[in-house]
C-alpha cells in the first residue's frame, strides 16, 4: 500500500473531486491502489516519487489538475480540470527492452474504456502510433511511458480531453464534449481501471505482445496509407505497412524499402504527399 507522506487526500477533498465516490470507494481499483490529488506538477512525476520512497505498486495516481504535465518528447500537456490526469506506476513490470511495449498496452486499454464509457463515439476512436488515441481523426488523449531504476518502475502517464482541448495544435485536438460525448473524468477512470487490469494480463509481462501488437493494429488509423513521420532530425513519407515485434512502426518509403522507426511524429494522413 502506499506510504502515510504519500496516502490518499482527506475524505473531503476526495468528495469534492470525485463527486460520485465515497472516500473508501477509491482507495483501491481493479486490484491497484490509488492516490487521489487536487493538483500535482505531473502524475508521472508524482508516480516515480512514490516508486522512490519504496512503494512497487500496482498505484493509480490521478489529480484534478496538473501544472507541469507533459507529453511525448517534452511536449507540454494541456492539463485543465474536468479532464483526465492519470498515471499508473508498475515496478518491474517486464524486462526492461519490453517496458516500452506499455505503450500499446495502455492505448488499447483506453480504447476499451471510450468505447464502454461513450459506445456512441466508437466508430469515430482509432489509436495513432505510437501512442494516441483519435476520435474522428482528432488528438483526444495521449499516453508517456517512463521509467527509472533497478529494478525499474515504470509510470504509464494517461491524459484524456474529456471536457476541454487545446486550440492551434500542430495535430488537430478534440474532447469529448466537443464530439457529444458526455463523460466525467472519474467514470471514463472507472472503465479504464479495468480495462488496463484486463490488458496487462493479457500482455504476460510481453509475453503476449504478439495479441497485444494484433489488436492495437485492428484499431490503427492509416495502416497500407500514405503517412508523414518528423524525426528529430528528418522527415520520412512511405506507407505504413505495419508495426514490428518491438513497436515500431514498418515505414515503406518510395523506395520501396521498409525501415523501421523506433520513434517519431505521425501527421495527419490527408497532410501526406
């Protein structure tokens, strides 16, 4: 469980973040614990501090808000109130060359959990390499897999525009809201809480990765496309032909060699030559 410096919020506090859960009610979830904040720097951040302290998890950290949250490659996290911030933290979840593979866990587990939370919207929700889910073609949430140590604790951060997005990104943004889908943070953690129980399992420490790597590419948007991926110091235009055993994405270029990208930027499809 987790250390008295870094337990729950007071009961009242929880009701006022959580109004449709008592105090006892979300201590625990799908067999994790869980620390409820008002407002933290980032749940990702919070997360490694508590693997420090000794704590191994499983551990949900959620907060209302965030002030410092932060995307993939030091990208800055639009973390407004009314919308999701969650991190779960695992302690030697697999090997450390398969913690990446968290990634493709964690973005079919949040596909699971839209789809209960707001089954109207499924038709519209796609998962983006590496790591995005997509409604109607829209960045709606995003997940950051980091982790340090010996052994490693690794911290699955999840940020989902339920209420608010923000305007004049680069990848066009949405919530759900603005697509008429009315879920509260809370609920949608509900479904995903189970949801990530039920694909970790399945994922064995990546010794399912190869159903894991199946069932987040039935959910992809652009596979056999034309797609354009920024590198830190390139851009690339091929096909998306697949992802590898290890996640990356199988780029066939004009070419038509297949490379194989480790990590990048995928833009949107119509925005490909």
């Amino acid at each position: 469980m987790v250390s008295q410096a870094h337990s729950p919020t007071k009961a009242d506090d929880q009701s006022q973040m959580f109004d449709t859960k008592s105090s006892d009610e979300i201590r625990s979830v799908a067999g994790a614990s869980i620390v409820c904040l008002d407002l933290v720097d980032s749940t990702n951040a919070e997360a490694l501090r508590i693997a420090r302290t000794g704590e191994r998890g499983p551990l949900w950290v959620i907060a209302k808000e965030q002030s410092m949250g932060r995307g993939r490659r030091g990208a800055t996290w639009a973390s407004a109130a009314g919308n999701l911030h969650a991190t779960l933290m695992l302690t030697d979840p697999a090997s450390p060359a398969a913690a990446p593979q968290l990634g493709f866990v964690a973005g079919l587990a949040l596909h699971d959990a839209a789809v209960s939370a707001v089954p109207a919207l499924a038709p519209q929700l796609a998962l983006k390499w590496p790591n995005d889910l997509l409604c109607a073609g829209r960045k709606i949430a995003g997940i950051l897999v980091e982790g340090e140590g010996d052994p490693v604790a690794v911290a699955v951060g999840i940020g989902v525009n339920c209420r608010h997005h923000p305007e004049g990104t680069e990848f066009p943004a949405t919530d759900f809201t603005a697509e008429g889908g009315d879920v509260v943070a809370i609920a949608l953690f509900d479904h995903l809480a189970v949801a990530m129980q039920t694909r970790l399992a399945q994922w064995n420490r990546s010794a399912g990765f190869p159903g894991i790597r199946t069932a987040w590419l039935s959910r992809a948007l652009g596979i056999g496309k034309q797609i354009r991926i920024r590198l830190s110091d390139r851009e690339m235009i091929g096909r998306f032909e697949a992802i590898d055993d290890a996640g990356q994405l199988l780029l066939r270029t004009p070419d038509g060699e297949v490379e194989a990208v480790a990590a990048g930027d995928v833009f949107p499809f119509c925005q490909a030559a």
